[in-house]
C-alpha cells in the first residue's frame, strides 16, 4: 500500500482522516496525518534531536519500511516525552506502524495459521471486518482449529448486530461445545431479542444449569420468565443474580418493574432506588437488551 506524500505533509495536528484502502471510520492512529508528520523538512524538536533523525524516520514511513520506521519510533519510548501531546503523538505512530506490521506478517507468510490470525485480529481491532472475516472464513476453509475461529468471527457478527449470522455460527459452536453456558446465554440472547421466548427460556434454562453460578443465565431467565408472565419464577431467578452480582444494577430494574406490577410499591420503589445508585457506579452500561456478547471462552 502507498501513501501519497499529501496526506502527511502540511496536515493539520489535530486532523483525522482516513488512508487509502481503510473504512472513514476507522481510526488506527489516524490523527494519521500525525503531528510529527506534518512538517517536511524542519523535523519536531519534542520526538526527534534533530532535523535529520526526523527525514530518517519520516523517509522510512513513507517508504513503507515498517521494520525501520518502528525502530526509529519505539526508542522514543524510553523515556516516555514529559508532555502529553507529544506523548500522545508517539502512541499514534506506534499504533499506526503496529497496524502496518501485522498487515505485512500477514502478507508475508500466508501459509501460517498463527500470522493469519493476528492479521485477522488486526483488522477486526481496526474496524475492518470484512477482512477479518475474509481470513477467518480461509482458514477454516483450511481445517484450521474451528472453536477458536467460530469464536471470533462470532464476536465480529455480534458486534455488528447480524443476529441470524451470528446465531448460524454460535449454533455450529455448540455442536463442537454443546456445554459451553457462554455459548448457550448468547443463543438465548438472541432469541431474545427476535422475541422467541421459548427458544430464549431454554438456551438460559440449560446455561444455568450447566453453570448454577453464571450470572448472565439467571438474569435472562429472569427477564424472559417476566416477559412470560410468571412474575414468581422471574422474581427467583432475579434475586439469585443479585446475590451473584451484588454490584450489578440490571437485575434490579426488571425486579422494580415486577413489584410495581404486583401493586407492591415500596418494593418497587427500593428496588428502583437501587438499582439508580448501582448504576451511577457502573456509568454507561444500559439495563435492558444489553447487547453486549458474553465473553465466549
């Protein structure tokens, strides 16, 4: 891949944009134009001791010579710049030229399962999915170690919200690892949200009892067994989750909405008070229809 000399010269410092082969949204280290990039001749004093160290580094970047670029770059780390935006600066090109370098080792050797994963990983780390997945698909196409790849490209659909991919490939999982109660709650998730609450209720049901102790199960029992109108199963359920997660707000919103719905007001109203106070220290997460994947091992 080429760079033309444009995109770096003259940037401005806190520009973003996006290179050549790479999504607008991808942003690996793509403040790209990075600072110490935009000068052409006259070097940055803060990374570099002098105008010369900075046409060395800057010719090797631009020649795509990673392997150079990289050592000049990773001796500015120690010691680290005293300043935060130069310190900032470095992270960028070390970012960047990690992206490169794994782009290459994944050219380099195409035969090596191990380097064609790390590329893979790489560019699903950078917002490039389809290519990602381009290379998961090949190796398994290869009779490559199928969980592990199943696993990813599962993360990769699941981060997308393609439910139906998604379950395709979480489904084939299960046949490799039918007791995986990972595996079992994302299928149940899933369900969930398509509102096919008695595929749902069985993936939870077999995920807790595979796993009396994994919370995810229990809450999502829980919430379908609420959603079913057994306000009794549910409130069992969601008080099991409180005790394996304490600090966990969630639980507690589907039991506010269960008290409230039984005309049991204090309850609610406690229950609802907690779960404001546990989610003010969780910060962002979200109480319902988290879609979030649960952490396939």
């Amino acid at each position: 891949m080429e760079f033309p000399l444009s995109l770096f010269a003259g940037a401005p410092a806190a520009g973003t944009g996006s290179l050549p082969g790479l999504s607008g949204q991808t942003s690996v280290g793509l403040s790209a134009r990075f600072t110490v990039l935009s000068s052409a001749g006259e070097g940055n004093p803060r990374l570099f001791p002098s105008a010369r160290a900075y046409r060395e580094f800057r010719a090797a970047f631009l020649g795509d010579d990673i392997l150079a670029a990289g050592k000049i770059a990773s001796a500015k780390v120690d010691p680290l710049p005293e300043d935060p935006e130069t310190a900032f600066t470095l992270g960028e090109v070390l970012h960047w030229l990690a992206f490169r370098f794994y782009d290459h080792v994944g050219r380099a050797f195409p035969a090596s399962e191990a380097a064609q994963r790390l590329a893979a990983e790489n560019f699903s780390a950078a917002g490039l999915q389809e290519k990602a997945l381009e290379i998961y698909q090949g190796l398994l196409e290869n009779g490559a170690k199928s969980a592990d790849l199943l696993r990813e490209i599962a993360k990769i659909y699941w981060a997308q919200h393609r439910w139906e991919e998604a379950l395709k490939v979480l489904e084939s999982l299960m046949q490799t690892d039918p007791y995986d109660p990972s595996t079992l709650v994302n299928v149940g998730r899933i369900y969930s949200y398509q509102q096919n609450l008695e595929r749902a209720g069985r993936f939870f049901q077999r995920a807790a009892e595979v796993d009396p102790k994994m919370f995810e199960a229990h809450l999502g029992l829980g919430e379908i067994l609420r959603r079913k109108g057994n306000d009794e199963g549910a409130l069992k359920e969601l008080l099991l989750a409180c005790q394996l997660e304490p600090e966990n707000p969630r639980p507690h919103y589907l039991l506010s909405q269960i008290y409230r719905g039984l005309d049991r007001k204090d309850l609610a109203r406690d229950e609802m008070l907690t779960f404001q106070r546990l989610q003010g220290r969780a910060g962002s997460d979200t109480t319902q229809n988290r879609r979030e994947l649960v952490p396939l091992e």
